[in-house]
C-alpha cells in the first residue's frame, strides 16, 4: 500500500510557479538507494560541507526510499527533518526525480499553512541536494522506516500512506525532548516559523496534507 500515490482532498499547492518575492533554501541529504534508484549523477550532489548549513529548524531534511513497485520504477521515499524529525511520504518514478522533490516541496509548504502560518502570498523554495553522514538523522531514518513498513503490513488491511504518515508522527522519539514528532514540530513552529510569519489561530493541530484524516 504504500507505493500507492493517493490524491489528497483540498491539496493547495502554495509553490509560486512565476514572480516569487519570497524563497525558503532548503538542504535535502540523498540516500544511496535514492541516488541509485532516481540516478542521480554524483556531481550534482555537493557535499554537506560545500555549505554552511543553516540553523532553522526547517532548512535541513533527509530522504531514504521505503519500498519499490515490482517494477522498479515506482518508488515511495520518507522524507524527514533533521530537527523534529517530522516526516512526509511522497511518490515518486526512477525517470522524474525533480517532480518527487517538488511533491515534497508543496507537502511541507501545505503543512505550514494547515497550522495556520500566513506565508507570503508569493513563496517558492529552493532545495539543494547533499551527501553526508548526519549520524542522528540517518539513525532515526532507519527507526522510522522501519515503523513505517511495520504499519504498512499491517495484518488487518492496507493502511494508506496518509495514515501511516499520522502514525509517525505520534510515535515515541528518544532524541526528542518533545517525544513525539508532532509535538516538536508545532513547538518550533511556534517559536520560529519561516519568515517570522503570523498565524491565523492558536489551535495545536498538526496536518501534514489538508483534507487527510
């Protein structure tokens, strides 16, 4: 079930296709499997030290694929910050791996004005690809993965990606001192929300996609 692409009711991208006044950089660590599988040539990776990386909670994420169709040519990729390891589970075909990054993009995007965030009506992002070793985050990567296949085998039926995304997210994390996921998510959200936006509202409620439940 989770190499199923689902289409998520009231997805609005915020991604600004033209005449963007407003840019988020992000900094995506790329597996092995994904450089193998989306053959990703070696010098358009740059190595995390070509840059200083920066220290907002949001700018730094990790891919890692979760499993592959028959074929090969399908993949689903967990997608996970490297400070509140918060995560998204895109789709994505070995020949298109610029449409995966940007099916990621516009989850993150969607996910900030879901809380509320009032990002600026222009914003785009620009997502840098990087190799390295962040212990930590692969660590965690692979707990999480493992989850994820976990919940996805379900016995009792297939659990859609959405679903095994929510599960994720409330699932205990000892290098968090929020516990979960969700919880240090909002709470840096709150102190440090991309632009120094305001938000609509105060609820504590955390949805990855709009419209999911």
């Amino acid at each position: 079930m989770l190499i199923e692409r689902e289409q998520y009711a009231g997805f609005e991208t915020v991604i600004a296709p033209t005449d963007f006044t407003d840019e988020l950089d992000l900094y995506l660590y790329l597996s092995a499997s994904v450089q193998q599988q989306f053959d990703i040539a070696k010098e358009a990776v740059y190595k995390d030290t070509t840059y200083q990386l920066p220290e907002d909670w949001w700018s730094v994420w990790r891919c890692e694929i979760l499993t592959s169709d028959p074929s090969g040519e399908q993949h689903a990729v967990l997608f996970t910050n490297s400070a509140t390891f918060f995560s998204f589970i895109c789709h994505g075909f070995s020949d298109d791996f610029d449409a995966l990054v940007s099916e990621f993009e516009g989850a993150f995007l969607s996910s900030l004005k879901a809380q509320g965030l009032q990002l600026p009506s222009n914003v785009s992002t620009q997502t840098r690809l990087i190799r390295g070793n962040p212990r930590r985050l692969v660590g965690t990567m692979k707990e999480l993965k493992g989850q994820a296949l976990a919940i996805a085998s379900c016995p009792d039926g297939p659990v859609p990606p959405a679903e095994i995304e929510r599960r994720l997210q409330h699932r205990p994390c000892s290098s968090l001192k929020e516990i979960f996921p969700d919880y240090e998510y909002l709470k840096q959200l709150k102190a440090n929300p991309p632009f120094g936006a305001d938000f609509d509202d105060t609820d504590d409620v955390i949805v990855p996609f709009p419209g999911c439940e």
